[in-house]
C-alpha cells in the first residue's frame, strides 16, 4: 500500500513540476454586428498561479497570443488574444499553458515607448534614453524631462500620448496609412517623413481634456490634478497585441477632501482606434466629484445620445497659431464612452469642452476613448460616418463578447 501511495505521490510531483494544461474556450458574439479583433482576455489565476507560457489555436491553427503580468510581481496575470467574430457567431479555442519555458514571440502589432529628453544624445544613440517607469516628488514637473511629454503607444490605426503633468491630457497622433510608426518618428515627424506618408500630431489640445483626460471638479469647474504627493507613469504591457500605460496620483488633495491614490491604466488593443480607461481608488471614493469628456474642437459638430456618449468633428490648427508653420489644418472625429451608472450630469458645450461630471460610489470607474483622422485612408471622412461609428462603438462596448470555458 505504501509503495501504490508513493508512486502516485511521484506521478503527482513529476505532473507539478513540468505541468502542461489543455483547456478549450468558446468565445461568443451576442450581436448581429461583425467585430474584428476582438479582445478575449483570461485570468491566469484561474488556471495556477504559475503560468510560463501558453499557446492558443483555433481549428489546428496557431493564433497569437500575449501574457502580461500587470502588477509586477514576475507572475503572469492575463493572457489576452484577438479574434474576429461574424454575426452571432461562436469560435472554440483550445488553450495549452505550460509552467515552463518562456512566452512565445510574435510579430508586435502595438507599439509604445517612454522616453528621457536629453538634446546632447545624439539620434544614434537615442535608444539609451528609454525608459520603462518614472516617478517624480510634488510639485516637479516631468513634462519636460520626457520626450513627446509622456508615454506615448500606438496601434497601426492611430496613436496616443499621456502628458507627464498637473493636466494628464490625452493628446492624439492621426495616421494617413495603417502602420506602426512611433519607433521612427517619436511623434514629431520630419519633413521627409511626412512626404513619405507618415502621420502627425493632429490635436492643439492646451489645457483642454484632449480626448478624455480625467480631472477633478470643484462644483462649478474642472480642476486639475495639481497637489500630488508622487506621479508617475509606467509601461505595464509592451505587446504584440496590447499595451498598457499606467498614471499613479499618489495622494492626491482634491478640494478640502483626504488625499487619496488613483491609479489609471489605458489600454490600446492591436486593431483599435478606441483606447479603455480603467481608473481604480485605494479606497471607495463617493464623496469625490471627477470630470472628463472631448475638446471642442473648432467648428466642430457635435452629437450625444445623452446616456454618457458624446462625440464631435472638427478642424483646426494642431498647434497653437503662432507656431502652425510647416503643419495644416487638421480635420478629426472625437468620441468619449461612459457607463451610465457613473455620470452625475452632462455639461453643457462650452468654448474648450464638451464634459461631464462623473462620480463612483465604489473605488473604480472605467469609460473609453477613440478618435479618427480625416488624413486616414481606411477611416471615416464626415460627422455623420463617424457619429454613426460612435453608435456601434457604444453597442459594442456595452454587449462583450461571453466567454464559455
């Protein structure tokens, strides 16, 4: 009887040490809308807490996959893919994790960086100034140690990038061709860039929400994120098929409230123009007031459905007028997605924004961003092509795809 039991103890061991696990998954379009890569996102925990490496394959053939640990504490967390879904269609996946090796590489269809400013390292040598995490003490301003001003990612279709500062605006980066840029042009192209096709820098966004820029609100106004103990920005995820870019405001003083720590994650998937914004508190927050929402961009039509989704198109300078030499007016399509369950009231149009207040009795709040160029050759080209997007837009974000394991 010892000896079965020790054998079986063996077997036991050996399968924990080298342990490999198949499971199958059905991911499921509830719409009749088509939906191109969509995102599947896993929880590894579920599954050990050992993850290595995994591969994905539908019908016998490899599909891409990425795993990202998100708090850095060198385990797994997610493993993410994309798939296309036809009208109310179901795909099965089969799924083997393994507790060994390392994550496979594949072809990156994201791309994002942080960089130091340092004008006396010459471009050859700009690779030495990247960097991955940065904090700074109160009261000092990063936005001129990084270059572009903060982190800045992309997918093929458009790019973004998180000003290092007391505003945290989101500013944009419009593309003529699908393509992975931001390696090459650091978001301020050349002038033969440009007439090779490269995009450009599409929005003057100054001390606006840009597109979707979280703020505090006194009561009458927005206000920006001035009394911060430590900020800092952070790579979570790198790629192939998403990155993630991390705001801490540790200890924030909004008004005469306690201090509190908020941190924000955008998330760029591989064939998105939309960005996810997922803000979580180290504490339930319901006594704090929040706004966000678009600029007004001049000119700009605008359109909301009045249920926290809020879009507008527009032209303008992409720089302030003084400095719009070497740059033309640029034509772009904003939007702005929120939960209903968070919107304490939709503020009326003024001359820099279109807002909300926005509030959670809880300790996180989540909305999405997205915007287009007019320059685009595989985008919307008029307000109403891009407001009636917004409205699938929102149809997708409010019907995810079911996963079935």
């Amino acid at each position: 009887m010892k000896k079965i039991l020790s054998i079986v103890l063996l077997c036991a061991l050996t399968l924990t040490g080298n342990a490999q696990r198949t499971v199958q998954i059905s991911v499921i379009n509830t719409l009749k809308d088509f939906r191109e890569a969509v995102p599947v996102v896993l929880n590894l925990h579920e599954y050990g807490n050992n993850v290595k490496s995994a591969m994905v394959s539908y019908k016998g053939k490899e599909v891409a996959c990425q795993l990202d640990d998100l708090d850095g504490d060198d385990i797994f967390d997610e493993l993410i893919f994309l798939t296309d879904l036809g009208k109310k269609e179901t795909k099965t996946f089969q799924i083997e994790f393994s507790n060994e090796g390392e994550p496979k590489q594949y072809e990156p269809q994201v791309y994002v960086e942080m960089m130091l400013s340092n004008k006396k390292v010459k471009e050859s040598n700009k690779q030495d100034l990247y960097i991955s995490q940065l904090t700074v003490e109160n009261g000092t301003n990063a936005y001129w140690m990084i270059h572009h001003h903060g982190a800045a990612f992309e997918s093929k279709k458009v790019a973004y990038r998180i000003y290092f500062d007391h505003r945290q605006t989101v500013d944009i980066y419009g593309k003529y061709h699908q393509g992975l840029e931001l390696k090459d042009t650091q978001f301020y192209p050349d002038q033969q860039q440009k007439d090779a096709g490269y995009g450009d820098d599409v929005l003057w966004v100054g001390s606006t929400f840009g597109v979707g820029a979280l703020r505090g609100w006194n009561g009458k106004e927005p206000t920006m994120l001035e009394d911060v103990n430590h900020r800092t920005q952070r790579i979570v995820a790198r790629g192939p098929l998403r990155t993630i870019v991390e705001v801490i405001d540790d200890g924030w003083k909004q008004n005469d409230l306690p201090r509190i720590k908020m941190t924000t994650r955008y998330t760029l998937y591989a064939g998105h123009r939309d960005c996810m914004v997922d803000v979580r508190f180290n504490r339930a927050v319901p006594e704090h007031q929040f706004a966000t929402g678009i600029i007004n961009v001049k000119n700009s039509t605008a359109y909301s459905d009045g249920k926290g989704l809020r879009g507008c198109w527009g032209t303008d300078w992409p720089v302030s007028e003084k400095d719009s030499a070497g740059h033309k007016r640029e034509t772009v399509g904003l939007g702005i997605c929120i939960p209903e369950q968070y919107i304490n009231k939709e503020l009326p149009a003024n001359k820099d924004n279109y807002g909300f207040v926005i509030v959670t009795n809880d300790d996180e709040l989540h909305y999405a961003i997205s915007f287009c160029s007019d320059n685009e050759d595989f985008g919307f080209h008029s307000d109403k092509e891009w407001f009636e997007h917004l409205k699938i837009w929102k149809r997708e974000l409010e019907s995810p795809v079911v996963i079935k394991k």
